[in-house]
C-alpha cells in the first residue's frame, strides 16, 4: 500500500494529467479493503491532481442515492432516482455531461458556482452502484477526454470493490 501522492504539473494537458494521476489512483488504493476510505482518498487526489471544484460519490441506498465521499463544498445528502443529473445518470445507466447546469431540466443546484458537470455511473452486472460527479465553476469544462479517464476511474472501483475474487 502506498500513500504518496504527487501532484502533476500544473500546465500539462487534461489528458497528461489524467495519465500521471492514474497510476497513482491505482497505488492509492492498492491492497485496502474499504470502500470508504478508497472512495475518500480517490475523492482528494483527483481534486488535488485535476483542480476540479467538487468531486465526490453519491452511493445507491435503495431508491435514493446518499452523498458518499466527496471534496469540495458541502452539497445535497439524498437525490431520488431520475432527479438531478445524477439521479438521471443513475436511472439511465450512462454518463451524462453537462455544458451549462442551468439548461439541464431538474439540475439540483448545490452551489450557485456549479456551472458545468459530468455524472458517470459505476457499473457492474448491469446494477449502478454509485456514480461518480464532478462538477466545474466554467461553463463547457468537461468533453471525451474525461468520460474516458473518469471511466477508468469507475473501473478501478468496480475491480477493487464489486468483483468476486477468482483464485
Ligand atoms: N448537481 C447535481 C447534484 C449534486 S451536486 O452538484 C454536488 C445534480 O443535479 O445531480
């Protein structure tokens, strides 16, 4: 298990950034068992790593989901499914990026300096265990390149924490 965490440039690419902090996800969470702590320090390294404004999970909890591990600014405990962009996310099963929340019909708006989001479910046998959000104070700041990697991110999840282990 390792915890040490290295920052990445702050003037490479969103893609180079992405691609140093991965490894380091996986490091950080190599060998430990629990969910909570995983999902905390997943949680700070990409907001450190990546500048994001919040970042954090929102768990399944029966026809709810209830705010999990996060950083940022405190936001909304319980969205019900197909709520928000995170509950639609949830009840739809995909990603769902967002260019401007204020056009996004039912945004929940925790803070007034949410301006744009990405919401991806985390998946496996077809049941949405949680989803993953991250929102931005710009308008437009999320496009492929972080569905790509925040989707790796979602595996790493599914791997650790909802896969049977095959000996
Ligand atoms: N904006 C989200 C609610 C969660 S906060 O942004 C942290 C939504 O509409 O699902």
């Amino acid at each position: 298990m390792n915890q040490s965490f290295t920052q990445p440039d702050a003037q490479l690419s969103k893609s180079d950034k992405y691609r140093a902090l991965l490894p380091q996800l996986s490091a950080l969470t190599a060998g430990e068992p629990n969910l909570v702590a995983n999902l905390a320090n997943l949680a700070a390294a990409l907001k450190a790593g990546m500048g994001f404004y919040w970042v954090g999970f929102y768990l399944e909890d029966g026809d709810e989901l209830v705010l999990g591990p996060f950083q940022g600014p405190v936001a909304c405990t319980r969205i019900s499914k197909g709520k928000g962009v995170c509950g639609t996310a949830w009840q739809q099963a995909s990603t769902i990026i967002v260019p401007n929340v204020d056009k996004f019909p039912g945004h929940i708006a925790c803070s007034a300096e949410s301006r744009s989001e990405i919401v991806l479910p985390v998946i496996h046998n077809d049941i949405v265990h949680m989803v993953l959000d991250v929102d931005s104070h710009r308008l437009n700041d999320f496009d492929e390149t972080d569905n790509q990697f925040l989707s790796e991110v979602c595996t790493l999840i599914i791997d650790l924490h909802f896969k049977p282990i095959v000996n």
